[in-house]
C-alpha cells in the first residue's frame, strides 16, 4: 500500500487537516512539540481500525491509495458525534458495548477505477450500484463486505498500516500459539518469512536460523553503523526455570558481540540506539510488501552515528515500503533531503501541512536546515 493523499476532521475532538500529499516512500513530519505531527500518525491508524470494525466518534476522511498490484482506491466516510464524556469506544475490557452509545456512519464510499464499489448513507446501501440489506451502521462497508474480492484487496492493503514504538529497551515478551519447533518449520524461504505475519524480532530470527544471505547484509550495514560490534545472533531465550510449564511461550531475543569483549551482550543490556538501530533495518529488510510503517519521533533512542546509513536506507532500500516518520531533532531533519518534508503547523485544532518548497527554502541542504530551524524557533 502506499498512502497518496488524505484529508482528516474529528469533530468529536475539534481538529483537523486539509489535505496532505504524501512521498511515495518517505515523508518527514516536521514541526515544533505539540504541533499536530502525532495527530496526523494516530488519524492514520484510526483509519486501519474503521476498516476491521471499529467506530471512531465524530472522524470524517478522505484517503486515496494504492495497492501494491497498482490498483488505486479512493475511500471516504464519516460518522456522525456523540456527545459523551468517554473518549474510547474501543475499550478493550468492554466486551459488550451499549450499541447506542456508539457513533453511526452518516456516509461512506468506496470507489476504484472510476467505479463506484460502495456507496451508504443513513437510508440505504449500495455495493455496485446494486442495493443491499441495511447492515450495521456502527461497522465500515470495507470491514463488512472484505470477503468480497474487490473489497478485500482494499481492506488488506490498509491493515499493512503499522506502528512502530522501540523507544522501550529491553525484551518484551511473545506469547505465541505455535510452538519454536512448528514456527522454525513452517517459515524456511525468505519469500515465507517476508510474507508472514509474524513480528521483526521472530523475522530476524528465522532468517539467522535458516542461515538465509540477508541475515549477513543487515549485519553488515549494522557493523557500518557500530564498528565496534563483530557479531550479531538471534535465538530463542532460554525459558528454562523462569518459564517453566508455559511451553507455548516464544521469546526471540537479539544478542551482540563486541571486539575484544568475551561475552555475548544481550538485547536486555545493549544500548537503545543500538537495538532500535536494528530494529529499524529488520523492518527495512524484512517488512511485508506495501506495509506503511509509521515512526514517532524518529531519533528517539538513536545516536548521531546511526542516523545518516538509516536515513538513506530509509530512502533508497526498500521502494515497496512507504515509511511516515516524525521529528522535530536537527540531526535527522540535515540528513532527509527537504523534498521529503512536511513542515506541520497549527493553529487551534487546524493542523497544516506544508512542503519545504512553499517556504522557499536555500537549495543546498544546509541553507535549508538553517532556514527551517528559524521557520522552527517562530513556531515555538
């Protein structure tokens, strides 16, 4: 999938976005604390969570995206505002929620090819100019009708949208229900790994357990980056004792050697930089075709050294990714060439976004850095 454009307005919270063009396979988020970059992130995601189900109260949208087969879809709705002091509708320890308290859908539609696939308002529904039994108001069309092959194309392009937080150092836990053994054996190509649902740490590990070439290259460009280290290994944590009786528990934890150290230096006890470093290039190598990986404050955790060989990475290596990334730190703003860029403003709940050209920046990157920073100190 990659996002080509989308317009925004939560009525329910009071903000909202006109519409912002998106690069094919990074955009730069810029702007001071507080000036709507996450908004425009969370807007995303909410977007991903209408299409499995879920109703979002007062949101108005406007998206236009691509498959990764290029098919090009345009797909806007609104529902309408409830008044009410709770925030979430998505509660997870609400497991049955009062339907009147959720938000309807006053609209919605789905068009592809110039042809109009889905088309509902408050009185009736159509799925290719043909119409249907009324269906929940609360739930998207594209939820409702994914096993429909138009539909579904559609659907699983947006739930390629992904967020990414590796702020937090230290393992985290994966419960899994397959065993170690049934996931080794059912993940052995790259073509499986790269296409599985599974997550980047468990991808890191099956590429090491099968040995596979692209396990080396992001070594490698991890070496390019800390010339310190000489080793990189993914293997399960041994549960032994702290585990015990909870087989079904799968815990692949990365591990690093430094020159002239004799112990291996778990992912527990290496740097943050270092383990969102590789974190960031397992999901540059590894992520599903089309994903759209959205990054919160982007130099969160990493070093001045790791920036440059990311960023270009980010830019040149994998162009079935589209990557939307926020930031407000100098070090990654001078190393994003500003045709990347969206400088973010706002004005109330009025967020807006702007390319570096409206501003008429210098056309060598430091004159631009060095007008933006005070584009950036007005701002604040």
């Amino acid at each position: 999938m990659k996002i080509i454009s989308l317009q925004l307005k939560n009525h329910f919270l009071g903000w909202d976005f006109d519409e912002i063009k998106f690069s094919s396979n990074l955009t730069l988020l810029v702007g001071i604390s507080g000036a709507g970059k996450t908004q425009i992130l969370r807007g995303i995601i909410d977007l991903k969570r209408i299409a499995n189900g879920k109703a979002i109260n007062g949101l108005e949208w406007k998206i236009i995206f691509s498959t990764v087969s290029g098919t090009e879809f345009l797909w806007e709705g609104g529902f309408d505002t409830v008044e009410t002091n709770e925030l979430n509708f998505d509660d997870p320890e609400k497991e049955n929620p009062d339907e009147n308290e959720k938000s309807s859908f006053i609209y919605e539609k789905l068009i592809s090819k110039n042809e109009v696939l889905v088309e509902r308002n408050k009185e009736e529904i159509k799925f290719k100019n043909s119409q249907i039994p009324k269906l929940s108001s609360h739930q998207s069309m594209m939820y409702l009708l994914k096993e429909e092959t138009v539909i579904k194309e559609a659907f699983d392009a947006v739930n390629k949208i992904e967020y990414r937080d590796h702020t937090i150092n230290g393992m985290r836990l994966r419960s899994s229900k397959q065993s170690l053994h049934s996931i080794k054996n059912k993940y052995q190509t790259l073509e499986s790994i790269v296409n599985s649902d599974e997550d980047i740490r468990t991808k890191l590990y099956l590429i090491y357990e099968n040995k596979l070439d692209i396990f080396e290259a992001i070594k490698s460009r991890f070496i390019d980056v800390f010339q310190q280290i000489e080793d990189v290994r993914v293997e399960p944590f041994k549960t032994d004792d702290l585990f015990k009786g909870f087989a079904d528990i799968f815990v692949p934890v990365i591990s690093i050697k430094e020159k002239s150290v004799p112990k291996w230096i778990r992912e527990d006890r290496m740097s943050s930089g270092m383990l969102r470093t590789i974190i960031h290039l397992g999901e540059i190598f590894l992520s599903n075709e089309g994903s759209v990986i959205l990054i919160d404050e982007f130099e969160n955790s990493l070093g001045i050294n790791c920036i440059d060989i990311l960023t270009d990475d980010l830019i040149h290596e994998n162009k079935t990714l589209q990557f939307i990334a926020t930031s407000h730190h100098p070090y990654i703003i001078n190393n994003i060439p500003y045709e990347y860029w969206k400088i973010v403003t706002r004005q109330g709940g009025h967020i807006r976004t702007c390319n570096a050209s409206d501003y008429h920046l210098g056309k060598s990157k430091q004159d631009a850095f060095i007008q933006l920073n005070k584009i950036l100190e007005k701002q604040s």
